[in-house]
C-alpha cells in the first residue's frame, strides 16, 4: 500500500489480491505547507487482519440455568488459576504441559469434567496467554512492571468452542449440552440468525455483566464483506482531543465533553455508601449487601454505556463524512498517571472514541491516521513557529498577528502532519470487535481481526 500526499490533495492508491482502488481527497489548504509531492510508504495491515465478527445478544432464561452458568464460570476461574500455580511450582513448564494438566485436572475433581472439555481448553489458553506475554515483555526488556501473570479473582465469563452447544435459528434458542446443566436459553436480540451459516460460528461466550448475562457468537466473517460501501466526499478532517471539548477539528468544530461520570458521581457515592455499610468483614454478605452491590454496579454500568455509544456515533459521523480522519497517538495510560486530571481523561473517554474511528475506518475502508502528538498546540501551522504555554493558556497567539484557541489550531497541524507524509498506525491496546479472552480468537487489536 503506497501513499502520495500532496498539501491539497491525497491520492491513496490501496493494492489487495487483484483489485485496485484508488480515489482524490481534497484537504483543506494549509498555510506554509509546499504544494510537491511528498511520498509516504505505509504498511498494509490490512492483510493481516483475521475475520471474526461479533454478535452479542442477551440471554432470557430460568433460575437453575443462571445458577448453572455462575457454577461453569467458578470452574473456569479454578481451571485457570490451578494452571497459573502448576506453572509457579515446576520450572521450565510449557503450553503443552499445561494442557496435560488440564487433562489430569478433569480426572481428579468431577466439577471439573462436568464443564465441557473446550471451555476447560479455554481456560487454559487464558493462563498461557498472560504467561506469554510476560514473557515477551521480559525478553523485549519493556520499562516497568513487567506484567507478571495474576490469579484471577473476578471471573465474568465462559467459552465453548466447537462443542457443548447447539442453536437453534428458528425459534432464536441456544441450548448448552454439558454436565453443568445449563439448558436452553433464550435469545434476546434484534439481528436475525439467519444472515450468516451455522458453520462460521468458530466460538460461544457467555459474559456475565451487572444487568444480566449475555451470549457473544463470534464468527469467521469479513465485516467488510457485508458493508455497502460509502461515497467518497473528497475531504479530510483533522482531530484534537482535550478536556475543555471533547474533540476539536479542522474545520473550526467542537464537541463539547459530555462528563457522564461526572454528573452521576454523587448518585454513584451514595450508592456505593450503602454498600459499604452493609458489608460484614470476614462473614457471608447478607441479600441486602448483594442487592446493594449489583445497584451500585449498574450505575457505572450505565455511565460506562453511555460514553461508549457517545463515542461510536461520534465515530461513524466522522468516517461517514470524510475519507481520511487524522488523529493524535496519544498513549492514555500515561496520560491518567496525573493524578489531578486522571479522572476527567477517563471521564472523556478518548480512548474508545479512537477505537471506534479505526473500527469503522477498516469497516468502511476509510484511511484513518495516528501523527504524533509533539508540539501540535505550541506550533503555528502557518509560520512553524515554536510558543510554548502550560496547559492553562488556551489561546495561541503568534508574533506574526495570529490568535486562535489552541485546540482548533492543534486540529491544523495534525492535519497537517497528515499529510505532509506520515506511517499510519493503529492502536496496540484497543478493541472494538468484542471481549476477547482466548489466543486463539485473536489479539485485542483491529489488525488481527481481519485477513486477505
């Protein structure tokens, strides 16, 4: 995939199998920036993305089966950390004896052999997924906490693979066939069964949330496949984050920031107030404790859901009216390491804002552009030059006469940083394609999603 940027104009010309797309982009005009043609090599990363589609529906049932299902994910979470401490007691263990393990656990302890033989292969993979990565991180040498594998404590859901479920279409049911005695469920939901075949169901998950429990069908489709494609607008938008607005682009438009956290906070203290004088340290929590509890967790449930379908239609607004979104690579965890803006970057909620814009970018095969962030508030974009200012002054203003609000002239050079020529990428920690818990579902990244 090769990109040929000019100030004015982007011709993005994206090979894949035998199909050539190209299309113009007209960009706003930048001050100061050289009309030639500057040449930007970019890594296709499309082709190494897997396809796995999500659908998510939530469960109806009776009494003994959500009780079932509280009694399969226990096993997983026993599954899990017993394997986690047979890898502590013996050195050089591996994947492979881990699964052996597996194997010698369901013949000693019949709870175990009850759950089917594909979750119990999946808790597995859970405790050699966090085992590898420490390890990657300790062979890379990465700065810090090298993320050394933890006993799982608060374990929400279970997947089954190929086995141990049968659905049926037709009347929208799914039925679990393991020794848990789970049964047949309900499926409560607005997509229809039938648009997609039984086969490309590679997994089935079911996630228990505060608000109930829910089945995730994660199948082997290319999301692209079953999107009808946009028309091109020939523009482009340039994107910055901050506080004072949620975002502030190109354009000289704003989004003003929600602060769902922060209008629900006092609810949400009060309920967590009740909580906490009803739990009775080192004693079984009484129904009002756990009624309490489940209040409480549904109010951060529900602020959690309201940023989130903030930041998808946000999103797709964006994709659906450009064809090249630039935005800053900001790394967020850092970022909330302030302890005095700690709550209201989370309250913004930017990282899911730019999940989203790459998900639907991939979807909808929009160029989506991470530049970054360095000086792009202290930089005027005409004239380049540096006026450094603390986080307080909120106007820029240059030697040269000019005076903007920072935010808007920040959304400028990011645009202009892309496209002078710049290496896209996507974020590592990021993940819109659903809760995946298992190595051999996929990275939780947008580029592991989807394949040639």
């Amino acid at each position: 995939m090769v990109v040929f940027l000019t100030s004015f104009n982007l011709k993005y010309t994206a090979f894949k199998a035998h199909a050539v797309h190209s299309w113009d982009v007209e960009c706003p005009p930048l001050g100061g920036v050289t009309t030639s043609v500057f040449c930007a090599r970019m890594i296709c990363l499309v082709g190494r993305y897997r396809k796995m589609f999500i659908l998510e529906y939530k469960l109806r049932g009776k009494k003994h089966s959500f009780q079932a299902i509280d009694e399969a994910i226990r096993t997983v979470q026993f599954v899990r950390n017993k394997c986690l401490r047979y890898w502590e007691d013996n050195k050089g263990v591996g994947q492979k004896d881990i699964y052996k393990y597996t194997t010698q656990l369901r013949n000693e302890y019949p709870f175990v052999k009850a759950l089917n033989s594909t979750a119990c292969q999946q808790a597995c993979e859970r405790t050699w997924t966090a085992i590898l990565k420490f390890y990657n991180n300790c062979k890379n040498n990465i700065p810090g906490k090298k993320g050394y594998p933890k006993y799982s404590k608060r374990t929400r859901s279970v997947e089954f693979k190929k086995s141990g479920w049968k659905l049926n279409r037709y009347s929208k049911r799914i039925t679990f066939t393991d020794g848990k005695n789970i049964g047949e469920l309900k499926l409560i939901g607005s997509r229809d069964l039938y648009y997609f075949q039984e086969w490309q169901i590679q997994r089935v998950r079911i996630v228990r949330r505060a608000d109930g429990y829910f089945v995730q069908l994660i199948l082997k489709l290319d999301v692209r496949e079953i999107t009808p494609s946009l028309e091109l607008t020939k523009k482009c938008v340039g994107l910055d984050v901050g506080l004072k607005y949620l975002y502030a682009d190109s354009n000289q438009n704003i989004v003003e920031p929600p602060k769902y956290y922060r209008k629900a906070e006092k609810r949400l203290n009060k309920l967590n107030r009740r909580k906490s004088k009803k739990f009775r340290k080192n004693q079984k929590q009484s129904h009002n404790y756990i009624k309490a509890r489940r209040k409480y967790a549904l109010g951060h449930l529900k602020v959690s859901r309201q940023r989130e379908e903030l930041a998808k239609r946000l999103a797709l607004r964006l994709i659906q009216s450009n064809d090249l979104i630039a935005y800053e690579d900001l790394k967020v965890k850092n970022l909330v390491r302030n302890r005095k803006l700690a709550k209201s970057i989370n309250d913004a909620g930017w990282s899911q804002l730019r999940k989203w814009i790459e998900y639907f970018g991939v979807k909808y095969g929009r160029l989506t552009i991470a530049v970054n962030p360095a000086y792009t508030s202290q930089e005027y974009f005409n004239c380049g030059q540096l006026i450094k200012k603390s986080l307080s002054v909120r106007t820029h203003v240059c030697s040269c006469g000019y005076s903007e609000d920072r935010d808007k002239m920040a959304a400028l050079n990011i645009l202009k940083k892309a496209t002078i020529g710049h290496i896209g990428s996507w974020s590592e920690d990021l993940n819109a394609w659903g809760d995946s818990t298992s190595i051999l579902v996929g990275s939780n990244t947008c580029q592991s999603k989807l394949n040639h």
